[in-house]
C-alpha cells in the first residue's frame, strides 16, 4: 500500500515514482484493465478483418490484400491467446502492445503494396489509434512506443511512393491524431491513478470509522453489563435495608415509650425513604439506557395506539380520572419503546403530589398522516426551562451533578428518548391550571380506516 509522501507520480512515465504505489495501483486496476486489454483488442481485430470487402473495391491487388489480413488475424489472435497462460496475463500490457503493433504494421504493408496514395487506407490508422485510446487500457509508455513503430512503418510505407505531397499531408493527419491519443492516454493513466489514491482514503477512512464502530458498539455492551450488574448487586441490599428499616420503624412505632415524633423513627423513616428514592435512580437510570439497546436490535412491528392508550389508563392510580377521546390508528414503530413510552407517562402522573387529578387525552391523526396524541392534565403548571432539563439527554451532563431533589428526574427523560425511537416528537406548553403534552408520530404509515376510527370513538362514548 502506498506509503504517505510516496504519491508523487513520474511526469515522465505516467507511473507513481514508488515502486510500491505502483504494484498495488496495478494490483488495484489489474482485473479491469485486463478485461478492457482483451475486448478492446478483439473488437479492434475484428473491425480489422471486416475491411477485407473493401479491398475488392479499392486495392489493386485484393487477393494480396485479404491474405494479408487473414494472416494478421490469425497471428493476433495467436498473440491474444498467450494471455490464457498465467505468467503472459500478468504481463498483458505487453501482449496486448504486440497485438496492436501487429494489425498496426499489417495495415502499413497493405498501404506499402499498394501502388498509390490515392486511396485513403490511412484512414484506417486514424480509426484504430482512437479505437485503441477509448477501448485500451494500456500503460503510457507501451501505447508511447506501439504508436511510434507504428508512424515509422507507415513513413516508411508513404515515402516511398512518387507523390511525396499525399505521404506529407496523410503523415501529417495521422501523426496530429496519434499525438492527441497518447496525450489522452498520458491524462488517462494520471487520473486513474488518483482516483486509486480517493479510493485508498475512503477505504482507510472507512476503516477507521469501523474500528471506531467497534470501539462504540463495546462500549454500549459494557455500559449495558455494567447497569446489569449494579442492579444485580445494589437492588438486593436495598429491599434487605428498605425491609429492615420498616421492621425498625413499626419495633419503634410499636414501643410504650416511644413517641410519634421520636428521633429513631424518623431516621428510620429517612432511610427507608432515601433507600427507596435510590432504588427508584437505579431502576429508571437502567430503563433508559436500555433503550439503546432497543435502538440496536431495530425490531419494528405494528402497533396500535389506541390500544396503547387502554393500557395507559389502566396503569395509573386509581383516584386519577382519565377520558379519551378520538382515535389515532396503528404505526409501524419499535413495540418495546412503545410500551416504554406510555409505562414512564404514567409513572409521571402516579408520582404527582396531588390529592385530585384529572387527564384528557385526545388522539387525531393530522393532515400530514401523521398520528397525535394531546394530552391536557390540572396538575401544578410545569415551567417550560424545567422540562426542557427534565427531557434532556444523558449525553448533556452539564449541571446533573447539582441537580436539587433526591433523585435524579428520568421519567420525562425517558418519555422523550422512547419517542425519539419510535420516529416522534414530544413537545410542552405550560397552562395556567395545567400542562399540555404533545406527542407526535411522524412515521404514521398504517392509519386507521375512517370507519374503524367511528367505531372507536362510539365505544368510547358508550
């Protein structure tokens, strides 16, 4: 592979000036221009061949003509076939040269035994030069050196002949032609060879990008193990000092002389209260993150909203009053995330310190095919900076660490990134005798027939 400074190519040659860069760019290109080498040759020789019913129309001599070309067809491709040998493929540019040198000089004898220049064979030599520039994919100098063999036996065969004016005037036209083509082949191979060194980039780069894919997918792994362990050994000690702090709490409660406030109760009570907002950290900290692992597997189902929203209600505390209205359909999202969704919206409003609580939730599917869920709470109003930190990702750890409270606020997190996964938005508008929550399904794809949603909406009324 070629080293970082060795690019330079030899303007001379066309050819990198590291040995090394210029094995691996011919191991790069060695396929494809070996395939070229060989269609372009055989399509030249062929076209070659087919002029021999010009010959009964323009030579002088067409039987002398049409054994020039049956021979010369019958030696290049005696030529082409050494390239069914291992150690001739490796050197096809070579053979391939000798090939073109060969229909090349075949056309110079038919030009030299002709006893004029009158006729316009050279135009032959025109058409293979570009025939052979396009097609081939020859090395410069080989196409360099078949060119010049070639111009020299035409000279040789032109010259000779009594109008030197037509010789001059045909060597002048195929010799301009001839150096328009090496002049393309001289950019060709320039080009082909820095598109080898954008190839080698992209594929180092690509490289890079993978170990560096490697290097996230371990350490999702290990974040994940290491979750699972910290709930593997932290959740037992805590049920084992939320239990024995209860059992201590009722042994005090229970005691002649202990009064209500005593200090030993209410210690007891603040460690069964710490350990169990602990306990809670641990367990919403591991949801969240399992949701990356959700986001991983990729695993996409139908799943119906309004179904979703059944069971929404039915996880929240009883002296909650919930009504539903409209209906939304099913969506082609991630079920897992889904479930995650609505389980942590109703943890949120389990968790609301109010006495009286009362949700409308309404479900619409909007112009846009997109499916809507509005839902309007009485609770204390909710300061749009509050939830905006409260749905922030745990990837922004700028003031977590001097977050106020017991516990660190990851229902709302969690809403958020579970709608993330399913293709949604989450938005908020603070009322002021509530809240308003905005989720918004963006990948809609399997809305509910009209009359499905009627039916719906009637059961609901009923």
């Amino acid at each position: 592979m070629p080293k970082q400074g060795l690019e330079k190519i030899n303007w001379l040659t066309a050819q990198f000036a590291s040995d090394e860069s210029e094995a691996a760019f011919q191991a790069f290109v060695f396929r494809r221009n070996l395939k070229n080498n060989v269609w372009g040759t055989l399509v030249g020789l062929a076209l070659f061949t087919l002029y021999v019913f010009s010959d009964f129309i323009d030579a002088a001599n067409p039987g002398e003509m049409v054994a020039i070309r049956l021979t010369t067809f019958v030696l290049a491709l005696s030529v082409m076939s050494l390239l069914f040998f291992k150690r001739f493929v490796e050197h096809h540019d070579l053979v391939t040269a000798a090939a073109i040198i060969l229909i090349g000089s075949a056309m110079n004898l038919i030009i030299w035994r002709q006893p004029l220049l009158e006729n316009t064979y050279y135009i032959g030599l025109i058409q293979g030069f570009i025939l052979f520039g396009l097609l081939l994919r020859l090395s410069f100098v080989s196409m360099t050196v078949a060119t010049v063999v070639i111009l020299a036996g035409f000279a040789l065969a032109t010259f000779t002949k009594p109008d030197i004016t037509a010789a001059t005037l045909q060597f002048a036209n195929l010799s301009g032609v001839a150096i328009i083509c090496v002049v393309g082949v001289y950019l060709l191979q320039g080009y082909q060879r820095s598109d080898f060194l954008k190839a080698l980039t992209i594929e180092n780069q690509n490289q890079q990008l993978s170990v560096l894919l490697d290097d996230v997918r371990r350490d999702h792994e290990r974040k994940l193990a290491a979750m699972n362990m910290l709930v593997h050994f932290v959740k037992t000690p805590l049920h084992q000092i939320s239990g024995f702090s209860e059992i201590l709490m009722s042994r005090l409660a229970g005691e002649e002389k202990a009064a209500p406030d005593d200090d030993r109760v209410e210690s007891a009570r603040y460690i069964k209260d710490a350990t169990t907002n602990l306990s809670n950290s641990v367990n919403r900290l591991l949801t969240y993150h399992r949701l990356d692992e959700i986001e991983r597997q990729n695993e996409f189902d139908t799943v119906s909203i309004d179904e979703q929203l059944c069971d929404f209600s039915d996880m929240l505390n009883g002296d909650i009053s919930i009504k539903i209205e409209g209906a939304a359909g099913a969506i082609n999202t991630i079920p897992v995330a889904m479930k995650t969704l609505f389980e942590s919206l109703a943890t949120f409003y389990n968790e609301k310190p109010r006495q009286a609580l009362s949700i409308e939730v309404v479900l619409s599917v909007e112009s846009n095919a997109a499916a809507c869920i509005v839902v309007r709470d009485n609770c204390e109003a909710l300061a749009q900076e509050k939830f905006l930190e409260d749905t922030k990702p745990l990837t922004k750890i700028d003031n977590y660490l001097t977050s106020a409270g017991s516990e660190m606020p990851m229902v709302l997190r969690t809403v958020a990134r579970a709608v993330e996964l399913v293709g949604g938005s989450f938005d908020h508008e603070p009322l002021a005798d509530g809240n308003i929550f905005k989720i918004r399904f963006s990948n809609n794809r399997l809305a509910t027939s009209g009359q499905a949603l009627s039916q719906l909406q009637a059961e609901r009324a009923g």
